[in-house]
C-alpha cells in the first residue's frame, strides 16, 4: 500500500493548497493520499477561521482520501514539535509513505542533508546559535545566522522562508524518529506565505484571512475553490476575550511552564496585561523583533488550553491516537487496514475513546476542550466525536 501523506492547515484552504495536492499526488501516484491536518487552533497560535471537519470536508473534495487530526498540543506549538508531532503520528501508518511538503527552494536531497546536520548539533553550531539568540533576534534567525557564521554545508535559504523551515524541521523529525518514510518537497506556487496583499488568484491563506478580517469576502471568491468560498464565514471566530481572561487568571508560574515561554516572558506579559485595554493592545506591547507575533500567540493559545511544555514532552513520548476527521466515500477499506495494520488507536467513533488511556485520554481531552471553545465563539454546534463521509 502506497501512501502520500501531507501535513496542513488548510485555514483556509486555497487554490495554492489544491495545486499543492494535486502535484503532490501525480508525483508519488498513491493508493492513498492522507492528511494530518491541525484542529481548532493553528501553528500560529490562532483559531481557525472554519471549524475543523469543514476543513476536513474542503481536504477530501481537494483529491485527499482521510484526514486526521494533528492534536492540538502538537497543532499549537513551534514549527519544531509541530512537525515532531505529526510525523510521530504518519509513522504508525501501514505501508509505504512518502511525506509531501512544500517549499520555496531546494531539492531533496538538501533537505535531508540539512535535517542530519542540525539534528547532530555540533559543539560549535550550539556555541553560535547561543550566542546569536543572545542578539535579540527570533530562533529561526538564530539558526540561519549560525548557519551562515559556521558555513556547516546547510543552505541557508532552506532557513531563510518560512515553508523551507518547515520543510527541513520536518526532514529533521523523519530523521530523528528513524521513521520509514521518505519526503518529496514540492515547489510553492503564488504568493508568499506571509504576504498579506490578495495577488490574482494565488494568495497566500494569510492575505485571505485578513482580508476576511476586514469584511472583504467577496475578493476572496477567485482564491479558494468554490466549495470553499460556499462555507466561508462572514467574519472569522474571535476568541480574545477568552484568551485575555486565561492570562489575567494564570499566574506567572503557570505561564512559565508553557513552551517558548522563558526569559522572564511571563513577568512582561502579567505587567502589561494591567495597561491593556484588548488582546491586541496586550500584543502589541510583548511583541519585539525577537518576541515574534507568532510565538506570543502560540503562548496565548496555549493558556487558553492549558497546554504546557511538560505535557508536550509527555505526549512526544507516548503512545497517541490517530482521529478520523473526514474519509472520502468509497474509500473506507483504507480505514479497515488502518485497523489491522496501525500502531495507535484508531478514533472513529465516541466508542473507540474508551481505548485510550492516560497521555492519550489526557491529549484527546485538550482536543475536545477546544473544539467546544471554537463552537462556543463561532456559535456553531459540532461533535467531537464525528467523522465524516464525503
């Protein structure tokens, strides 16, 4: 059994991600083509702007056969335990798997190369990168600047954007879990992932949530495919009210204990909540150039669900769960394998939760937790324990 597999967002889904897909699958000719896709809650520390079996939904209409969920602890955290997460979970999938990414630049073989170099940190790489962050600038600066000091045999534009960083961090946790998989990086099309601007038909996900922000649906309409644009809200869930009381009620210890939260970042941000009027105004006070708006909003989220660095850790080292989101109909059979084949419980129905115990219980726990926050602030009504057929 051939499997292409593919970690996304897909918040919301665009025609940059059906290219992407469609590339993805005529390169590899799969029997299956799966997705490990975040919840409720994104990389960049943000609520998605559709709930996520509609994503899901939008995935299996793009050309995917099953979706699963990228829990959220792994869902909310740096680029890192991010890709961590995800491969740990495609690992305990049957067959033969190829992990599909894209990329702004470089072939496979550099992103392998590079993923052996950084995961065996050399004395001297750790030295600079220290010293580097000890300059103020963000860690994926810090790395491409120690790349660049050190000239180690990593190109640095694979550190330099931001799909390429995702790229390598998931080259480096297919080489650190000693996973039985191989990668294809695939070239990104249209706009930049961080640009903001809507350019023709191919913008980035970024430019098409502000401007759904801004009350511009309409523009959005030549961006997404059609079933896309059809589910689009009028306006994005807002959680901030939510998220500013988790920081008012978590004291500076309980902020500490959450990743990417150091240096004394949880004694600025207690200070400043008392002069913040908003979330906003709360963000724009702790964000510096080495305090990225991403990172601040991925520490938020995780107060909001009491997601710390310890329980992380815990997770990457534990048996988890696999959760059926969507599967594509006719396509089951791959499901019924799963349940022969796979390593990790496989979630379909609220039945197969009574499987799970501990870590996995505790870490399926946090993914209710925040599809319930997501339908309390969309004012939707959607069951955890759902799986679709499309």
């Amino acid at each position: 059994m051939k499997i292409c597999c593919a970690v996304c967002e897909y918040n919301p889904l665009h025609n940059g991600h059906a290219l992407h897909l469609g590339a993805a699958r005529r390169e590899i000719s799969p029997d299956y083509t799966v997705i490990i896709m975040s919840g409720n809650f994104t990389q960049r520390g943000e609520i998605a702007v559709l709930d996520k079996f509609t994503r899901a939904k939008h995935a299996i209409m793009a050309g995917a056969d099953a979706v699963f969920e990228l829990p959220a602890v792994f869902a909310t955290a740096n680029a890192e335990i991010f890709a961590k997460g995800a491969v740990k979970l495609l690992r305990s999938l049957p067959g033969e798997k190829t992990l599909c990414f894209g990329c702004e630049s470089g072939e496979k073989d550099d992103f392998l190369s590079a993923a052996k170099i950084l995961s065996d940190e050399s004395k001297e790489f750790k030295k600079a990168l220290k010293t580097q962050l000890k300059e103020g600038v963000s860690l994926a600066k810090a790395k491409m600047n120690a790349v660049e000091t050190l000239g180690i045999g990593v190109d640095s534009e694979l550190l330099k954007y931001p799909n390429n960083i995702l790229g390598v961090e998931y080259s480096r946790a297919v080489y650190e879990w000693n996973a039985d998989m191989d990668i294809c990086p695939i070239p990104r099309k249209g706009a930049g992932y961080r640009d903001e601007e809507l350019r023709g038909d191919l913008s980035s996900a970024t430019a098409i949530r502000k401007a759904l922000k801004e009350g511009k649906r309409r523009q959005i309409k030549s961006n997404v495919p059609k079933f896309v644009y059809a589910d689009l809200p009028k306006a994005a869930p807002n959680v901030d009210s939510l998220a500013f009381y988790s920081l008012l009620t978590n004291d500076k210890k309980k902020l500490k204990e959450i990743l990417d939260c150091t240096e004394g970042l949880e004694n600025r941000i207690k200070s400043c909540l008392k002069d913040s009027s908003s979330l906003d105004a709360l963000k724009s006070k702790i964000v510096t150039k080495r305090y990225t708006a991403a990172r601040v909003n991925r520490i938020i989220t995780a107060s909001l669900l009491g997601i710390t660095e310890s329980f992380i850790r815990k997770c990457l080292r534990s048996e988890l769960y696999l959760n059926v989101l969507a599967v594509k109909e006719g396509r089951e059979e791959l499901l019924a394998e799963m349940r022969k084949n796979c390593e990790i419980p496989l979630i379909t129905r609220k039945n197969d939760v009574k499987n799970l115990k501990g870590t996995a219980l505790e870490c399926f726990e946090k993914d209710v937790l925040a599809n319930d926050i997501f339908n309390f602030v969309a004012g939707v009504k959607t069951n955890e324990y759902l799986m679709l057929k499309i």
